[in-house]
C-alpha cells in the first residue's frame, strides 16, 4: 500500500536575498539529494492559506493538515500545552510563554532572554513557577499549571469555572518596549477575570524571578537575567475530526518543537520524541530522518518537522538557513535508499520567513512531490523560482492532504 | 458575436506510462491540430473540483459548466435518466443500472454482462425488465419505469409517495464479490421502503433473467449471461437555473452517452443525437464534429464530449487512449477552416484516468483555450506537462464558464 513522507521546512521559503546576489536559500543550497527529487518529481507552488495572507505556523499545518484555521484555528496556547505533555481538555485556556528580560524601567530588551539555559536553571525556573501557580490558584479558585518547555519556551494552562482565552498578550512583541497589560477582548466577565487572573501570575512570577539565585548568575555570566514572563496566544481546543478518521490514514509525527508536537495530539498523529531533536539549530537530523524512515513501515502518513529553517529567517541570517537546507538534505540522502520504492515524499514550507523581512510573509512557497507515476516537469530544482513551472500549478495548502491522498489511492470519488 | 466550442476529452489526462516511456497518451499521440492550437492560444492546468480531489464525470461536468457540485449534485441517475429520455421530475427517485453477469453463488464475475448486446437482446430485456416493473408497480403501488441505453447501461426510475434517494448500491464495484443489499442510507421510513422496493425489484429481475432465453444463447455462445441488474447512484432532480438564464448564452451539447446528455438536458442545452456517436470506441468523431460546427452557426456555446478516452484509461489501454485523440484530430482537422475567426476553441478533460490507476484521480488535467485576442504563451503542445506552462496559469473546473463568457464578452462587470 502507498504512503507518504512529508517533510516541511518551517519558514524556509525566502525572498532574493542581496549577499545572495539576490537568490534565495532554498535556490543557493547545495542540495543534490532534493533536487534530484524535483527533477524525476512533480513541483508547485504553494500558498498555506491564500496568497498574501500571512500564517503563523499554527494555521499554515492546520491547513496542510486539511483543517481549515478559519474554523479550528482558537488560539496556539493549547497546542503548546499539548506539545508540552499538558493534558489539555476541554474548556481548559491555555497560553504560550517566553522568558523574557526587561530592564528596571520594565522596557522589554530581550523577548528570549538569550534564548539559553541550564537545566540546573530550567529546574531552578520551574520551582519558582510551581510557587506563583499555588499561589495564584489559592487567591482566584482556579486549577493553575505552568509547564517549562525547550529554551525560553512554555505553556500556561488554566482550568476551572468562569474562564476565557478571549484575553489579549502582554509581549509586546518588540524589544524596545514596556511589558503590556493583558487586557479582556470583550466585555464578559469571564473574560475580565481570566485577564486579572493573568496579570496577578505575571506579576507574582516577576518579583520572585527578579529575586531568583540563578538570574544573579546570569547577570554575572553576562547573560540577560529572565525577569519577565511573557504570555501569548490564548486559547481553547478546537473541536476536530481525528486525522485516522477524516482521512482513514495511520499518521504519525517526528517533531522538535512543542507546538508542532501540540497540533499532532490533538489531530491524533502518533507523535515521536526523537533524542536530540528539539527544534533547535543542532538538532540531530540523521536520527529524525531515520525515526522517520523506520515509521514509514507502519505508517500511511509520516510527517516530519524542520524548526531552525524559521529560527534562523528570523534572526535575519541567510547562511544560518542555508546550513539546516544542506543538512537535511545530507540527512535525507543517508536514508533514501531505505524509503521503499511505493512511498510518495513530499516537501514544501508552512511559509515564508525571509531573512529581510525577520517575520513569517503570505508568499508563495515551493513544494516538490516525489514517487511513483508522478508526473515530472521542467522543474529540475527545489526552489522558490524553478517550481512555478512545476505541473502541479498553484495550490494552497488546504490541498495538500488531498493531494496525497490522491495518489496513496486513499480518497472516495466525488460523484461517479 | 463570439462564440466557443468546448471540447471535453472525458479521462483524457493521464500519468507517465511506462511502455510509452514514461510520457503520456496526450504528450504521445500524433495531434498536429491540437497542437496547432496549444501553439496559438492560451493554456493552462485545470483541477475539475479542487486539487487531489476525485472527480466522477458528473460532479466534474456540473463544475465545468458552471454548478457546484458541492450544492447541485444529487446523485447520478438523475441525469443517466434524462439522458435516456426519461421524463425525469422534481420528486422522482433515479438510479444508473448496469447488466452485470453473477455465478452460481451470487458472485459478481462481470459488472457489464460482456458489455456488447444485439438489438434482439436488448428487446428482450426491455420486455422482461416491464413485465418486472409492472409487478414490483402492483406490490408496493408506485410507478416504475426501466430504460435501457447503449450497452450494458439503463436507467430506472421511481415516482410515487414515501420514497427517497438515500439508498445504498448492490453493486460491489469489483468482480469476485457477491452482490450487495440495497440499505436505507438514513433512518427514514421513506429510504427503508425505497430499499424494500430495489431489493424486490433486483430478486425479480434477476429471477426473470436467469430464465431467459436470450442468455441461454449467450452461454451456448461462450458470453457471459446478463442475470443480474445492479443498480447505483439514486439520486433526485437537482433545482437548477437553466444555463440560458444562468450565463445568457444559448448552449447546445453533442454527446455520446446518456449521463452526459441527462447533464445538458436537466442544465437546458439543446442536446443534439448524431447518429454512431453514442460514447463507444468506434464513435463517429467525423459525424459528431460536423455536427457541432454546424451548430455554431446558431448557438453561443456548443460543448463536444468524447468517451472513449475514458474507456480506455479504465481498461488500462494507453494505445487506444492516443488512438481516441489522435482520430478526434483529425476529426477537428477537417472542419476546421468551416469554424468561424470569432470562435474560440477551448480544449481540456473532466479528469484524469490514468491507464495505470484504471479509475478517476485528482490529478491536474491540461487545457487550452484558441481564438481572437488569446494570449499565447510558451505552451506549444497540449499535454499534462506542456500545460503547466500556460499563461492561464491553475484554475478549477468552476472557473472555466466564466473564463469562456469573459471571452465571449457575456459576463456582467462586477462592480464598476
């Protein structure tokens, strides 16, 4: 029986590039494994919601997943308490954390707090956070927990009576700026109280940080102490169709990040931990290409994630990116011949995150598909130009399952 | 005033074929017309209903001319019924039928009885398929009427009280299974007893057939034996604007087989028989092109559908496919000085049927559209990779009508 390999490169589409001499990554790349994929494959361009519109990685793998955003898409906060082993359910509110740092005149000066820490200090962190969620829960009568995740990340999830995500962020989603105050988006009482809720947690989580042993080191070490905690992304869980059961697909996931790793749980994918495979720049890619490969075997759908595509698109720097293309494609190489000749591999982007614009953009993205009878075109390369002359056209990324399914043989006709 | 010839090659789209080198019927076949016109105009890829989605020719006519068939299909035999002649109304429940060939043990061993059936044959069918609705009319007191078409096909139709379309099939769709049993698809006393009704019509039919003469000579003549009729696609009269009202234009149809025709009837084409053109392999394309050109004269659109294409992807048959498109070239070749400068030619399929899948895929199918003011582009052949270079660039089937009229110069400005 068919499958599918699909392998997305977060925010690995790109715009020309001037110390490129104005090519893109994707197109600079020494890539010879992909590329002879595109050349014996079938190639698009692909836009993840509509063209222009600009997605988060949230939405874009909804869609690509087959789940319109418009209408399962409440909030990335749940994903990343999922992706965090949060048991999530529903009715629960959930939020996506930074550590950040700011400074005395509470002006944000790093949103990551320098990204790194110890997991002496990650330890240190979650004691205090365990303090504030008691602390909190006792004053407002709700079920508190924060859940620490990779680097500077984690999530928040809050459970009880007369709760809303409908709250606003306090990141202010720039350096250079005061912390907000997190604010109800409409006038409900719930959400009114979740808000007061929030700002009493981010309050009492700043003044122990601030307190806190292991900020006094980084201060000594030169490194920005994490004296703020930033919230984002409120939400509920959206009610879906599992994967299996809206595509009749075993699926499973190879993924770093907690937030990829939260919309695979709740659509129902066997979700994989790969060791060293965390979403960051030295992620192992030999051992999630192999997980992968060995999941192909037991698996209609094998979906695997690259995250520092994007991290590097928004640190601005072209050569960071053109580093993960090349070792992902080393990577692929080393386990191509195991992929059995009935599996159909599939790459593209969630979007665009070009290292001008340091930000996710709605431009198109390419996509390369690989298998048998697969029809081939003049794309002969994977890249943002060559595969709008791919034969598969233009499509969005709502059509991705779908066109997989095509050719695994897995879909009903529409009609007779 | 402009008009336009759509020319439908039904399942003319195909994938890499292995014994033709891994090109396709399409890229294969001798087609200098064609191709002639791929050079001269505009191209395109077309997805019928969305990307990866597969399409029947119903839902993917119903799209190409215009009607969603997310919101007007209602089942097959509607238009199998129309097609037939059958005064098919608002209420009436229709299904397609097949003759199909059973063993001992209820076995389906052939879905199509052989396909081929004299005129003698078919008279005796017709005669015993009466005296079954006539007693099937008496048991359950509603009307019922069976038409046979070309072949192996019929349709049936059901008019009366308490009956409904939401019926399942008998046909197991694949020889070497037993025939099913017709099931109420909902729990309504109307599709319980329109069941009740199908499965009594199926078990007195089958009776009478066994017993029937003319099988009996189809046995001594080592053919297979029509003993079994297998019904599917119940459907009801979808509520239409008429496709003169819906575009302003006057339409008329040369088409081969009765879903076909059922479509053009129900959307109000002017559906015109040509005599040895009934969507077999040996259709008179000659006769059927002679036809359409002449109906130019009088009409805004004239659509040409072609069959055999089909037939042959399902048979797994890429020589007859080519031999299909290149006797249509020829066809096209020799009336095409008698189509007027204002005629614009547009070229395409409802979908792909590849000879390997041997049924309907989601894949993209090519399009070119030929005549006064059309932008050409680089495509200079018509075929499934050729295409994708077109300067029409990725429509779907929805988009084709308006694309035809906004040549035409029929559409209304929207906004101003």
């Amino acid at each position: 029986m068919a499958r599918a390999f699909l392998i997305i490169l977060d925010g690995g589409a790109d715009r020309p590039v001037k110390e490129l001499y104005f090519r893109t990554p994707l197109e600079v790349a020494r890539k010879p494994m992909i590329d002879r994929l595109a050349c014996e494959g079938a190639c698009a361009i692909m836009y993840p919601i509509r063209p222009g519109v600009r997605p988060g990685s949230d939405t874009a793998h909804l869609a690509i997943f087959g789940y319109d955003p418009h209408v399962y898409y409440k909030g990335r906060g749940p994903f990343e308490a999922a992706g965090l082993g949060l048991d999530i359910k529903p009715g629960d509110v959930a939020l996506r954390t930074n550590l950040g740092t700011v400074d005395d005149k509470g002006i944000v000066v790093d949103r990551r707090a320098g990204r790194y820490f110890s997991p002496d200090e990650i330890k240190e962190i979650e004691n205090i956070m365990r303090e504030v969620c008691e602390q909190v829960s006792k004053e407002f009568g709700v079920e508190i927990v924060y859940k620490h995740g990779t680097e500077h990340r984690g999530a928040l999830l809050l459970r009880g009576e007369k709760i809303s995500h409908e709250v606003s962020s306090n990141d202010p989603h720039k350096v250079g700026l005061p912390v907000k105050k997190i604010e109800p988006l409409v006038k409900k009482p719930e959400a009114e109280r979740t808000a007061e809720i929030l700002n009493r947690f981010v309050e009492l989580a700043s003044e122990k940080l601030r307190k806190a042993e292991f900020n006094e080191r980084r201060k000594r070490e030169g490194k920005p102490p994490a004296n703020i905690i930033l919230l984002r992304g409120a939400g509920v869980l959206p009610e879906v169709e599992p994967i299996y059961e809206k595509f009749k697909i075993r699926a499973a996931m190879v993924a770093g990040i907690a937030l990829i790793k939260g919309i695979g749980k709740v659509l129902k994918f066997d979700v994989v931990d790969v060791p060293n495979y965390r979403g960051s720049r030295d992620d192992d890619f030999d051992a999630a290409f192999s997980t992968a490969v060995q999941l192909l075997a037991n698996y209609d759908l094998v979906f695997l994630h690259v995250k520092p595509t994007d991290a590097y698109g928004h640190d601005g720097d072209p050569h960071g990116k053109i580093n993960i293309i090349e070792r992902v494609d080393r990577a692929l190489a080393k386990v191509f011949d195991k992929i059995g000749d009935d599996v159909y591999i599939m790459i593209t982007c969630d979007h665009a995150t070009p290292v001008k614009v340091r930000d996710h953009t709605g431009d198109p993205v390419p996509l390369l598909l690989w298998g048998p009878d697969v029809q081939t075109d003049e794309c002969m390369k994977f890249g943002e130009r060559p595969c709008a002359k791919g034969v598969l056209g233009t499509v969005l990324g709502m059509d991705i399952m779908y066109i997989l399914c095509n050719y695994m043989g897995k879909l009903e006709k529409f009609g007779e």
